[in-house]
C-alpha cells in the first residue's frame, strides 16, 4: 500500500473541503452549492482512498462507485431503505434529487488523478489521514436528509411572499447572531451583509439576494446545531404565491441526547415547519 497517496494535495483538498462544507459552510451558508459540494467532494476521496488501499481493484471500485451512488440517490433505494429503517436504530434519510448525479462528473478527474505521476505531497502522517477520512466517511452519516412534499399557497403576490421571507424572525436570527458581518444601509432600516455591500442598492433590502426561487431556509430550533434546513421552490405572480417543500435537511447524530423524544424526523420538522414559518407568512 503506498501509504503517501494520501498525502498528496488533491486528496487533502477534497477532505477538508469535505470536512469544512459538512460541518460548517452546510450549516451557516446552506444552499444549492454547498448541498452539491460535498457530493462532489465525497466521490472524489472515496473510490481513491479504496483504491490507495487496493490498487489493483481500482477499475473495479470505481465502476461500483459509481452504481452505488446512482443507486443511493434514486427513488429506487426507497426499499433498502425501509428494510433497514426496520431493522436498524439507525435511520437512514434522503431527499430524492437526480441533480445529485452531476457529481458523478467527478469520477473520471478522480481516476485521472490516481494514475498522475508528478504529485505533491504533504508531511503529513498518512496514519492520521486515513483516520480522518474514515471519520469523514461516518460523520457524513450524521446529515440527515428527510424526504417531505408539500405545497402552501397565499393570496399575495410571489414579491410579497419573498419580502416577508426575508423579514421571518426564523432567519433574522440569524443576521443578528453574525451582526459583525452586516452593515446598516442609510436608512438604518435593512440589514445587509458586506459581501453584497458593493453589488446592491443601499436604499433597497438585498432580497434577491437572499430569498431565492429555489432555496435551503435555515430555520433555528432548540436542538443540535441550532437548526435545520427546508429545502423551498417558491413560485407565483403578481396576484398569488407558493411555497413547495420538497425536504428537510438536519445533521443529527442518532445518539445526540436532545434528540431522544425524536420518535418521528418528518413530524416534528413539518410541524416546526408550520410553526416557525408558514404561521408567520400568513
């Protein structure tokens, strides 16, 4: 086994972003990018690092990487699925999206970068990564993906909708916990983040900004990690709107004590759901 494969700085780049996206970036910047980014980071790392293991299996691990995955992330897993969630104490979650399947894209630069030659490499102990990725590989179980369909409809236009999207307490929470970040406009009125600063009108709330068609609303609750994910498509026009719940997200682990009166995931979160934000909407 050549231990310094997995030193080299293609393979320490996709697990820190691995690491980085699950842990942080997916639960204070949650959207489209980051819930893609670790598909994509994830199916980089895992063929290589079985392959690193069994390098004469690589054709092999790679072919099953990819059926696996596909396999994973289709409608078509439902019944494993079940079969396991009887089974097993530990429940298994997804929201079904073939948009997911883009990261197989990132199977073919991973076979190419296990066959480089002229790698760099780092100093650091191969011993120590191989640990880390294998955690890697487990605390990605923790995200949990909860597949639930609804649709809410209001009687005012989809502009309105997205305004009091932005203004829901459930995320202004969230401005104020990294009020460092925002700067006031000139009115002293709307809050906006100093990335946008330069980009926007300063005399117009950022909500295009923020509130997208299709997007991941942090919703903060009592338990771990502060909250959770509703995966939203919102649609309208200027006499009507809706909101269309295609899944939750949260990143749970089973064992987690606040998480011990959890009995059902789709319930409590729908519920939550109704509470924090559709209540407020209306």
């Amino acid at each position: 086994m050549k231990q310094r494969e997995f030193t080299s700085i293609g393979f320490i780049l996709a697990l820190t972003i691995l690491l980085l996206n699950d842990f942080y970036f997916k639960i204070y910047y949650g959207n489209w990018l980051t819930g893609k980014l670790s598909d994509f980071a994830g199916l980089f790392i895992f063929p290589l690092f079985w392959t690193i293991l069994f390098p004469k299996l690589k054709d092999k691990i790679y072919f099953a990487s990819a059926i696996i995955f596909i396999y994973w992330k289709t409608v078509y897993s439902e019944a494993l699925f079940e079969i396991i969630n009887q089974l097993s104490i530990i429940k298994l979650n997804r929201v079904v999206d073939l948009t997911d399947l883009l990261a197989l894209l990132i199977l073919p630069i991973s076979y190419s970068y296990h066959q480089k030659v002229n790698k760099n490499f780092t100093t650091i102990n191969p011993t120590f990564i191989v640990i880390l990725t294998s955690f890697s590989f487990i605390a990605t179980s923790y995200d949990s993906e909860i597949e639930y369909k609804n649709e809410y409809t209001f009687d005012f236009p989809i502009d309105t909708l997205k305004t009091k999207i932005y203004y829901l307490k459930t995320i202004s929470n969230q401005y104020e916990k990294e009020k460092e970040n925002y700067i006031l406009d000139s009115t002293g009125k709307y809050k906006i983040h100093k990335y946008y600063w330069d980009t926007i009108d300063a005399k117009k709330p950022p909500i295009d900004k923020f509130v997208k068609d299709t997007m991941d609303l942090f919703i903060f609750e009592d338990f771990c990690f502060e909250g959770y994910d509703a995966k939203l498509v919102i649609s309208g026009d200027n006499k009507k709107s809706k909101i269309k719940v295609l899944g939750f997200h949260h990143k749970c682990p089973t064992d987690e004590k606040t998480l011990t009166h959890w009995n059902n995931d789709e319930e409590i979160l729908s519920k939550s759901f109704e509470k924090k934000v559709i209540e407020q909407l209306k």
